[in-house]
C-alpha cells in the first residue's frame, strides 16, 4: 500500500514531476476545492495510503501535508501551499501567476493533473535529488559569487563616502527592483485578464448579441433594487464560495456593467453601488486558506468558515444599500 | 461572394471591436496603474514589514483598531494574500472577523491604490472604464469606493463577531479571547 506516486503535468500545464510518498507525520492529502472532491485524491490515496482531508471544512497542521490538492486559476491558492514548502497540485492549467508567482517552481507544483497523469513508482527507481550545498570556499577579500559593493557592504569600518554611495545604490535598486516587480505584475497578471475581458466585450458588442444583454442588463443593474438583488444572489451562502474563486465573476460582471454605463444605459451614479452589488461573494471560497495565513486553529477554522459566509450574507444587501445612499451627489 | 465577404467582416469585426478596446486600455490604464504599482512598491520596501507587524500587535484589543485601521494600513503594506497574516496577532476568536474585513478591504482601497490586489483588479476597473468612456473622473468613484469600505468593512468584521458566537454556540465549542503567539 505504502508506495509513492508520481504525477506528471497535462498537457498545457506546469511543473512536475513530483514524486510523492508519506514520509514520517506527512500523511494527509489536503484538497481545497470548493466543495468537490477531485477523483486524483482518492487515486493519490489509494496509492500511497494516505488519508484524504477536505481543506474546506477543517484544517491539518502544516507538517503533517503530504501534499495539496487545489482547483486555482491563478489568483493566490496556487502560490500559497508552494510558499509554505507543501507540494502543490492544480486541477486547473495555472502555471506561474498571481502574486505569490515566484514561488510557483517545477520542484513544487504542478498543474493540469487528471487520474491519467498520476501513476505509482518503483522504489528502485527514486534516488534522493536533495544533494548539501557544497562547502565553502576559503574566506577572502573578493569572491567570485560576489560584487564588489556586497563585499564592501560586509566590511564593518565604511568611510562616509562607501556609506552614501551604499545608500544612493539601495535606495536606485529598491526603485529598480519595485520596478521590475511591477512589470511582472502587469504582464503576468492584469494585461492576461485585460485581453480576456476585451475579447468578451468585443463579442458582445461586435455580434450584436449587446442590445440584447442591454435589455436585461440595464434594468437589473441599472437601479439599486436590482443591484441589491444581485448582491443578495452573490452573497447567498450556498452559492458564495462557487461564485469566489479568483474573483473571475465579479470582474466579468463588473466589465459587462461598465459597458452599459459607457454606453448610458445605466447612470454612473449608480456604480457605485454596483461596485459593492457584484462582490457580496467576495473571498467566500478563500476563508479556510486566508485563516490559514493567519495561524488559526483548527476549530477556529471550523467555526470561522460559517461564520463569515453568514456574516457576507448579512452585510452584503446592507452594503449595496449604504454605498447607493453614498452615490448621491455623484457625476451630477 | 459578397455574401462571403461580408460573412468574413463579420468576422473579423468581432475581434476588430475587442481589439480596439484592449489597445484603448493599454493606452489609458496600463501606463497609469503601472507608475502606480511602481511608486507604491518602492514605498512598501522602504517602510519595511516590520513595522505593520508592530502595529497589529497594539491592535488586537479594540474593534475600531482591529476591523478598521488595521486592515486598512495592512492592505496598503502588504496587499492581498499577506495582509491576512496579520491575523496571527489576533485571538482566535477575533480571527474570522479579521479576515471578513481585511477581504474587503483588499478590494475597496483597490480603486486607489492598485498594488493591493492587481489580480483582481477587474472588479473595480470594469465598472470605472465605463466611467471613464464617458469622459467622467474615475477618481471621484475611487474615493467613494474607499470610504464606504471604511465603513462597511469595519461593520462587516463586527458583525462576523456577532455569526462567530452563533455558531460557536450551534457547534459547541468555545474559542479562546487572548492572544497567543509562539514566536
């Protein structure tokens, strides 16, 4: 029973191939689907012996994570297990995105996994990758793995002229750096979600399906009983974790409304309202992972799941209708 | 032949429409948002983790601090996912509530400040492009979006107070008032 697994990408995913088996405390495989149950944790647990655990409904200390199942289209699920050293396994074709993207790497994560691309090893076959980092090299005054001005920085008597040229060049680099980390962010994260809204929008409109949806658009998001309707459907506690992941609904509805504000269908008054209409859903299915950043127990998260599904649900009606109360006065 | 000609424009005009849209976006949002993400990441790195970690230490025992000024200060500093590990300074009880408000708080200051949740972006930008197709300042929603959030983030994290004893009671347990931290 006890054997390892070894699980491969699908095509047009990322990562892999990981080799998984349980290793002392680490015997659980943790799924945080949203509800179903994906047929690879019961094939991964057939194969290996380890216990399966709903991540939605409670949690499992860290350490004893033989691996994470998840189904994240690239917002912060995806990055947040290989973050924390567990290996990471998407239902879904995310590669590397979100903002937790840098530690999305092949020796930790991989994605687009169906029943197919798991399959049990030989024990022959595994030999240990992990090999010590090799020992240090004899101290001097410049090393090869070293610039000069790392070096400098090391030394502890600077002459004031080392001190503001060290200074100048980390405040120049953090600018350079935030720089960089900006550009990743829009080229991996919002130009993508761009190009997929144009497209959306360009449909719409280009095939004349938009008189249409303006006609069923512009009277439910165009005054605030409907707005509120739309949030009592979003934050319904049943439906809010479906509707949550990655925010992908909110954003497409929110597209599609500022299309018909664009277009004067709807008064731009009234957006901001929608803005609060279209989110009452809004980290419905992020709960048990966000409690997990912040170190909850495992009966606070128990608790705190329904807790603040309920709590979205009582606040998301009375949000569209202050933030309506809020909108007067604007764009007048 | 004109009929498949004409099919042809068709065609390609579905995509000609979104294509304008996008090289609009890219004209307008992009170079915007961009310098934005720039300044405020550098702001971020200068100002340092370690004093918003301090922060959320003093602020666990008061509501306002807790649901309001905390999540608030630390969506700016570390932006979604991480302002939810500021929930570790809070006593278990207080943790779901922390989280209802710093969600939230993850999209309403998003309007202004875009580094905080860039991903999801869409939420606020879709409804505002229209704005900004009318020739109307998106900024006037930007800063409407945000204190309505103030407000209604900070009676959302409250009220999870009032549904975490609910159901504490329904599933007979008790979570523990006093901060615990191991580190």
């Amino acid at each position: 029973m006890a054997g390892k697994v070894k699980i491969v990408k699908g095509s047009g995913g990322f990562g892999g191939p990981l080799t998984l088996g349980i290793e002392g405390k680490k015997d659980k495989v943790m799924y945080v689907t949203g509800g179903h149950r994906p047929e690879i944790v019961d094939r991964i647990c057939e194969l290996t012996g380890a216990t399966a655990v709903d991540g939605f409904e409670t949690s499992v200390p860290e350490d004893e994570i033989m691996a994470a199942v998840i189904d994240c289209g690239g917002t912060l699920r995806c990055g947040i297990y290989p973050k924390k050293g567990i290996p990471t396994i998407n239902i879904m074709s995310t590669g590397q995105s979100g903002p937790l993207r840098q530690y999305i790497t092949e020796d930790i994560y991989v994605s687009n996994v169906g029943v197919n691309q798991v399959s049990p090893v030989d024990e022959s076959d595994i030999s240990t990758n992990r090999t010590d980092e090799a020992d240090r090299e004899a101290e001097t005054v410049y090393t090869k793995d070293k610039k000069i001005m790392e070096t400098r920085s090391e030394q502890e008597n600077k002459s004031l002229l080392t001190k503001i040229g060290l200074g100048a060049g980390k405040v120049i680099n953090t600018f350079y750096q935030a720089s960089r980390d900006a550009v990743q962010t829009m080229l991996h994260t919002v130009i993508p979600f761009m190009g997929f809204v144009a497209l959306l929008i360009g449909m719409i409109q280009g095939s004349g399906v938009g008189d249409a949806f303006a006609n069923i658009m512009s009277p439910l998001a165009g005054n605030v009983w409907g707005l509120m309707i739309i949030g009592f459907i979003c934050s319904l506690p049943f439906l809010s974790p479906l509707l949550g992941p990655g925010g992908v609904i909110g954003q497409v509805l929110g597209s599609l409304i500022g299309v018909e504000i664009g277009q004067g269908n709807i008064p731009p008054n009234l957006a901001l309202p929608a803005l609060f209409a279209i989110n009452t859903q809004n980290a419905a299915d992020f709960i048990p992972v966000g409690l997990g950043l912040a170190e909850a127990e495992t009966e606070t998260i128990e608790v705190g799941v329904p807790s603040v599904l309920y709590s979205r649900f009582l606040n998301g009606v009375p949000r569209v209708f202050v933030a309506w109360l809020a909108s007067f006065g604007l764009y007048e | 032949m004109d009929n498949i000609v004409s099919l042809a424009e068709g065609f390609i005009n579905l995509f000609q429409e979104g294509a304008d849209v996008f090289i609009e976006w890219m004209g307008t949002i992009v170079p915007l948002v961009l310098m934005l993400l720039i300044a405020m990441n550098t702001i971020i790195q200068l100002i340092g983790e370690n004093r918003i970690n301090t922060i959320a230490q003093k602020s666990s025992s008061n509501p306002l601090l807790r649901y309001m000024v905390l999540p608030f200060l630390g969506a700016f500093m570390l932006a979604n996912p991480m302002v939810h590990s500021l929930g570790r300074f809070m006593p278990e009880k207080y943790k779901p509530s922390y989280f209802a408000s710093a969600a939230q708080f993850a999209h309403t200051s998003n309007g202004i400040f875009p580094h905080i949740n860039p991903a999801e972006l869409f939420i606020y930008l879709g409804i505002a492009s229209g704005i900004q197709q009318l020739g109307l300042p998106m900024t006037d929603l930007a800063v409407r979006y945000l204190l309505v959030g103030l407000v209604m983030n900070f009676i959302g994290g409250w009220i999870t107070d009032l549904t975490t004893s609910y159901v504490e009671r329904q599933q007979g347990v008790k979570l523990s008032k006093k901060v615990k931290l191991d580190n």
